[in-house]
C-alpha cells in the first residue's frame, strides 16, 4: 500500500545499495533477541517463519543475535546456528522471507562473560579476563547477576574465531543474504575491546589495537566464507552498562580507533548504534553519528531510538545511507508502510518481548486489515 508519489519525500522510501546487497528501501529491521526457540536444540520454530516473512517488506532483516557455539549462551530460548539442525530451521526462516519477497542477514553473536554458570550446568562462563562485567543474565531460572568468569586461553580464543568461521558457513548454507557480526553492547567482542574487562598480556590485549584484533580476527574468519560485501559489523561506542561499560572519552577514542580500521574492510555496512537516550530531539538524535561519519569511509546505518522524522533526517543530511528500526518492527510488522502512508504506529507489549509463544509476537495486525491498537505513538 506504499503510495509512489510518498518515495521522493521521504529518504527512507529511496532504494540503497549497501555494498552487495541492492535494497528497496532505507527502512532496516534491527536485531532484537525475542526468545521463541523453546527447545532443547536452540533450533528456530513455525512461530519464527511468521514472524520474520511478515517482516518482509523492511529493506533488510537483520536476525536475532545467534549463538556461534554452545559456549556463546547467555539468555534463554535464543537460537543458535552452530548444529545442523538449527541450520535446517534457519533454512525454513530463510525461504519464508524470500517468498515473502525479503532480504535477510544473520547476526553472529556470543555473550562471554555476560553469561551465567545456569546456562552451562555450574560451569563459569568464559570472557577475556576473570573479571566481573557486572552484566545481568536471563537464566532458565530468572534474570541473575553475573559471576567472575574464567579467562579463555589462547586455544580456546582460536577455537572461537573457528566458530564463528563454521557459523558464517551455516548461514550460507541455510540461505541468508549476508552476516552480521555482533560487536555492540556488552557482548564478547565489545568485552575483548573493553579495557577494565580485558586485561589479556598476549596478541588479544594490552594495548587498544591488541584489544581489538579479536574483532578482526573474526572478520579475516567470515570472510572466508562470505564476501566482504554482504559482511557487516554493529558496534555501539556510546553503550554504558553494568560496571565496566562507561563510554568515557578513553573509550570513545579506542572505538574511534577501530572504526578508522573497519574503513578497510569494504564491509557492507557499519551498523552504528547511538547513545541509548529517551526524549531527545532529532537534531541531537543525529548529532553523535557525526563523529563517525567523518572517519568511517563507507555506508553506516544509524540504530536505537529514530523515529520516521528523525530517520528521513539523518539520511537527507548525509550522516547514515539507512536506519534501523528496532521496537517499532515488534507492534508494526508493516513498519515500511505505516511510514509511507504517515499512519500512527502501534505500540508492542513489553510483557510479551521474551515471554515465548505467539502472543505479542505474531498477532500484531498490518494496518491494511484496518485495525489499529489503541494507544499507538506518532510517527
């Protein structure tokens, strides 16, 4: 229901080319972890088909956070894509969505040290040092303060990157347009470039540029399997959380640092997320990617906390070539057509973002059925 005449007056109508992959529009589904894999396998469901084929028409779909290993396990009833059979799975999510007529990457993803000893029988969890990153886990039995994790040893750093090498592979094999390598928040690769939760005297820490040679690591791995241009990187220099995760000016330098470096890869993209702020004005939504924009030598897609006016704002401005869109794609699973047609947009239930099942999941109305959910938000 996008009406031609609304394209040329809103940037994110416009179709992009994000290294090799040719998009039909600027409006990009985030990665957003929503818990449905309830089995024992970790392996992707009907319910999961569903929901991202009715998803299909964002210019690009960005999968879940998806455990490279069984070591990578942190939060419940999230897949994985490290076994055949939840490459299988994966392959049926695949096939929906380009029936659907959609394009989708697959985020690689470990949390390290965010983890908790319940996801692996009382065994600790491992991150770059023994320290306590002070995280949260979500645990089969609830949400539970991490512990001092284990320190990998250099095979078992070696052993990862092998993963992640082996879990790009699946993806191809499972039929995704592309992967996504996932850097931000306080994730593995975000812990390896943290310098209070990396205190590593080896190739991997020390100094910052050793600090982030984990990152390329991985990268020089999935790029054996995937060309660099259907490869992208999220990293978010402005996440602060639990007690090593600050975004100080040392910080904002280091990522400023490897963002310079990343400029080499001819990645795809870079999805850069901005400061998780509430109630700022566009203009200061749009500011802090400026910052990257002047040192990241490719197209950079903006995350957290757009909206349809501030997204066609940052595109116009030149600052990002797409945006993605998180939240609003839970309630409004025609988020593309909602900012076409400048429709209201729908607000999801946050007591149903992890609880399973299809409540809260599957059951959001398009706005062409002509029902809207009261409450909704401008857009």
């Amino acid at each position: 229901m996008t009406s031609p005449s609304a394209t040329p007056s809103q940037p994110l109508l416009q179709p992009v080319r994000l290294g090799a992959l040719s998009l039909p529009n600027r409006i990009l589904m985030a990665p957003m972890t929503r818990s449905r894999a309830q089995n024992a396998g970790l392996v992707p469901t009907d319910l999961m088909q569903a929901y991202y084929a009715q998803r299909a028409s964002a210019g690009l779909i960005i999968s879940e956070g998806t455990w490279v290993n069984g070591q990578a396990i942190g939060f419940i009833n999230v897949p994985g894509i490290y076994s055949e059979e939840q490459t299988r799975g994966w392959t049926t999510v695949t096939e929906a969505v380009h029936t659907a007529g959609g394009r989708i990457l697959s985020q690689l993803g470990h949390v390290g040290a965010g983890s908790h000893p319940d996801h692996f029988g009382g065994r600790l969890p491992a991150g770059p040092s023994a320290i306590n990153p002070g995280e949260r886990s979500f645990t089969p039995s609830g949400m539970k303060d991490t512990v001092t994790p284990r320190a990998f040893t250099g095979a078992e750093i070696a052993q990862t990157i092998a993963d992640y090498r082996k879990a790009a592979a699946n993806a191809r094999q499972a039929g995704f347009d592309g992967l996504e390598v996932h850097a931000q928040g306080s994730q593995l690769i975000a812990q390896f470039l943290n310098p209070r939760l990396n205190q590593r005297g080896d190739a991997y820490g020390g100094t910052a540029e050793r600090r982030a040679q984990f990152l390329f690591d991985v990268l020089d791995a999935v790029h054996e399997v995937w060309d660099a241009g259907r490869v992208s990187v999220k990293i978010s220099p402005y996440w602060t959380s639990g007690s090593a995760f600050v975004a100080d000016e040392e910080d904002l330098a280091d990522y400023d640092q490897v963002i310079k470096r990343l400029s080499g890869n001819s990645l795809a993209f870079l999805h850069l997320m901005g400061p998780v702020t509430e109630d700022l004005s566009a203009q200061d939504r749009i500011t802090p990617f400026t910052r990257y924009r002047a040192l990241y030598d490719g197209p950079i897609v903006a995350n957290v906390g757009f909206n349809r006016s501030s997204g066609n704002a940052i595109i116009e401005q030149g600052v990002a070539s797409a945006v993605s869109f998180g939240a609003p794609f839970i309630a409004n699973p025609d988020l593309v057509d909602r900012f076409a047609g400048g429709h209201r947009l729908a607000d999801g239930d946050r007591a149903s973002f992890y609880a399973g099942g299809a409540d809260g999941y599957i059951d959001y109305p398009a706005i062409s059925e002509g029902i809207r959910r009261s409450g909704g938000s401008p857009a």
